[in-house]
C-alpha cells in the first residue's frame, strides 16, 4: 500500500493527482453525503471532503490520505450531482449565460493531524439553446458530475468564461494541493 491514498473514485480526481508524480493507491471511501441544511457551501464541501478523508484514514492510519468534494453553487442553491435528466436539464437551463461558483474542499489527514481547505472558482456560461442542451444530455455526461457539466469534456462548450482554478472545477485544485503537501514536508517539491 502507498503511503499516499486518494479516498475517492473519481477518475478525473486520480487523473490529476497523478500530476504529482508520486506513487498514490486509490481508495474509494463509502461515505453519507448528506449534510445540514443550515450548512454554508464552504461548510459542506469541507465536511465531505473531511468524511472522505477520515473513513479510508481509519483503515489506513499510517498513510496520508486525501478526501475531496467538489459542489456547484448557483442563486445559493447548491447543485450536486443531477438525479435524472429532467433534473440535469432544469440545472443546465438554471446555468444558461449566468455565472456560478464551483467549490472543491480537500482534508489531508496525516498521523493525528488533519489540514483541510478550499478552493472557489467562478465560471460563466454561454447561453445555451434547448438543442444543445438536450444534445448535451443525450451524452450522457452530465449525470455523474456536480452541476450537471464536466469542463473537461463537452461541458466546455459551454463555458464563456473562468476566474479561477480550471483544475478546482474539473474537481481537485492540484496546484494548491501540492503547495499544502509541501508546507507539511510530506512531498518534495517539483
């Protein structure tokens, strides 16, 4: 087992935490992903992220472990990840030439120590005519994915603008990350 575990199964997370080159193992954490409803998107994304992290760390607990939980945030509603199409296209609509914030929290447990913080990344969209929206999700893309849109696939056909971390919306903000990694010694710098 590595001594660095990403606890998550996200194919795009892995796929950047690769970036480090470092030897990780993937660890896929089963967690409840409710959370209070009185909970700000800043206290969800870190409350996930850190329930991630603590669930593969106590299988682990010699390892670093690194949980993360990306949210979309539009009107202050948090969006997740869409129950169905309809719900996919009544989020894609709600998204249409406005801007929304994607927010990424991470928790990095370590020993008995846990740091945990969080990235925001503003991203506008064009306005989108229902046949692209309808194309879109005939996809099939949008269904895993918080918001309804991967920015790294189709869903940056639809994007007018970002301000901010590109790799936060994909859903782990790896340049940070590293720095965090590297302020705690547990990675040498690149």
């Amino acid at each position: 087992m590595s001594n660095l575990i990403l606890a998550s199964s996200s194919p795009r997370r892995k796929e950047l935490l690769a970036k480090l080159q470092t030897p990780f193992t993937v660890v896929t954490s089963h967690v409840n992903e409710e959370f209070e409803k009185n909970y700000s998107p800043v206290q969800v994304v870190l409350e996930l992220a850190t329930r991630k992290a603590k669930a593969v760390s106590r299988e682990y607990p010699n390892s670093i472990v690194i949980g993360a939980d990306t949210i979309v945030v539009h009107a202050q509603q948090i969006l997740g990840k869409p129950k169905d199409r309809d719900h996919a296209r009544s989020i894609l609509e709600g998204l249409s030439g406005k801007t929304h914030s994607v927010l990424t929290g991470v928790a990095i447990i370590h020993a008995e120590s846990i740091q945990t913080f969080y990235e925001i990344t503003d991203v506008t969209f064009w306005e989108l005519s229902s046949r692209e929206i309808e194309n879109y999700l005939n996809s099939g893309e949008p269904f895993d994915k918080a918001g309804a849109y991967g920015i790294q696939g189709l869903g940056s056909l639809f994007v007018k603008s970002i301000h901010g971390d590109f790799y936060n919306v994909v859903g782990l903000p790896i340049s940070r990350l590293k720095k965090v990694l590297e302020e705690w010694n547990l990675l040498s710098s690149f």
